[in-house]
C-alpha cells in the first residue's frame, strides 16, 4: 500500500499576486458558518435537487449561525496534510489560467489534475469524475455552467456514496478496486486571487462522526449522498489568506483506510471574510477525484 502525502507542499512566495493584494503576515477571522441545524424530531435534511436553483432549496434546510475563529495557515502551510489534518495546501502552476472552455478543462486540466494527485499522494490511479466553477457568468462562455460560493458547512460524499461513486464509474473492476485504499480528494484552486468568499477547512480530528448527518443529494439519472455537519465548538477551522491560482487546497472528502490514524474526511465551506466583503466576487475552480492505492 502506497504511503501518502509523499510529496511535501512548495515553499511559497509572495510573486504573482495582484498589485492591488496586501498580504499580512497572518489574517485569522472571527467568522460565521452555517451548520445545520438538526430538527431533532428524527426527519432527515431536505434532499438537495441538482437541477433546480440552489437559492430556493438551501433555505429549506434550517441553519445554526455559528461564530468561529477560522486560522490563516500563512507561513505554517506544511504542518498541515492529507492523513494529518484532511487537507493540504500544494504549489501547482496550471496551464489553463480562464477556465472558459469547457473541453480543455475536461481534457487538458482534469489530465493535469490527475498527476498532480498522484504527485503528491503516491496513488497509483486517479480518475477526475467532475468539476464546478464558483464565479460569475462570463460573457465570452454564455453555456458554462457556474454556481456561487458555497456557505454551508458540508462534505461532498458521505462514506456509502463514496463507495457507490467506485462502482458508478467502474462496474467491472468495482469489487476489485473497493478490497484495496481509496479516497475523494478535492482539488480547489483560485483562479484569480481570493480575497471575498475564501475556502475554510475543519481540522478532520476536530469532528466527531456524530456531527455528520447524511442528506440525500438527487441528480437526474441517480441519487447520491453527502453530508451536512451540526455545530460543535470543538471544531477548528483553516484557511490561506489571498490564496493565489497557484497555490491549491486538495480536501479529503473520503478515505477507506479506517485504522492507523488518518484523517478520513473533511467538513468544508466558503465564509464572509467582513474585512474583505467589498472585494471582487470570488472565482475558483473545484474538481472531484477517485484515487486507488495498490
């Protein structure tokens, strides 16, 4: 079995940042998240439609606003990876710097993801399933599909639908694949300098498996699963102040491996930084990934 987090994160400097950024040393915040709120009547959480506005369902879900202190990791960035926290932050130049073609991003960035995971992980096998693009409708791409930030307290797939996400993509080689590791790692990048709507992560350590609560997530073909997440105060959330195009957040959504320590899954969502709350929208790029181990 491939050991991970072969790879340690790059050394980061302050080039390629826009004139208009001013980086601080440090720039922790004291933030809102939205968790959910458990009904406590034994109802599970409203299914989440993947065809219809995200703004009219989101609201049917109750919500608790919870205040946390969500740490900047600028300058501890390697204290922090896959198996020891849920996520880690990488140096990674893309080649594809719009995003506005919808074929490169399936053929020439998905590829480009796939190394990189298997770069820094050591996986022998990674397979890209899709992709969202938070930004605003681009005039030069009309047909793309995009969404805004996410400020919802959640983890893409909870552990039986990552299982079902194997034999979804590979139904011959499923049973094989599922006797050895795998997991979901999410691959998260700015594609301009993030300063309103950044990426915090919780410490996977920090959540107990009783603040995960499973809601169904409906597609038009198939249903899946992912997790919301109830409060707690011991969670402990992270985040990279100004995280530029070429510095990336791979996020553990999901990890077979149950023994031995790892981190097996990560409760993520974007905030409202109130310093930068007048900054541009945020625009990003988040690709899912099936990674095999041998």
């Amino acid at each position: 079995m491939a050991t991970p987090d072969v790879a340690r994160p790059a050394v980061f400097t302050p080039r390629d940042v826009e004139p208009s950024v001013v980086l601080s040393s440090k720039h922790s915040v004291r933030a809102v998240m939205n968790y959910y709120k458990d009904p406590e009547d034994g109802s599970p959480p409203v299914p989440f439609y993947i065809d219809r506005p995200y703004a009219e369902q989101i609201h049917a879900r109750p919500t608790a606003e919870v205040e946390v202190e969500v740490t900047d990791i600028t300058g501890s960035e390697d204290k922090y990876t896959l198996d020891s926290h849920g996520f880690q932050l990488v140096g990674h130049e893309s080649s594809e710097k719009r995003f506005l073609d919808e074929e490169k991003i399936k053929t020439q960035y998905y590829a480009e993801t796939e190394q990189l995971i298997k770069d820094v992980t050591g996986a022998v096998r990674v397979f890209v399933f899709d992709y969202t693009l938070r930004r605003q409708k681009d005039p030069a791409a009309p047909d793309l599909r995009v969404s805004g930030p996410l400020r919802s307290v959640h983890i893409d797939q909870s552990y039986s639908a990552s299982v079902e996400r194997v034999r979804h993509h590979f139904p011959g080689e499923a049973e094989q694949l599922l006797q050895k590791r795998f997991q979901i790692i999410n691959v998260w990048r700015p594609i301009k300098t993030i300063l309103k709507d950044p990426l915090a992560v919780a410490d996977s350590h920090s959540v107990a498996e009783s603040d995960l609560v499973g809601a169904a997530i409906v597609f038009p073909h198939k249903r899946g699963e992912t997790y919301v997440v109830k409060p707690n105060p011991n969670h402990r959330w992270y985040f990279k102040y100004a995280q530029r195009p070429d510095q990336v957040t791979l996020i553990k959504c999901y990890d077979s491996l149950e023994s031995g320590g790892a981190a097996r899954r990560v409760p993520h969502s974007a905030f409202v930084d109130p310093a930068e709350e007048d900054k541009e929208p945020r625009e990003s790029i988040e690709v899912r990934a099936l990674v095999f181990y041998d």
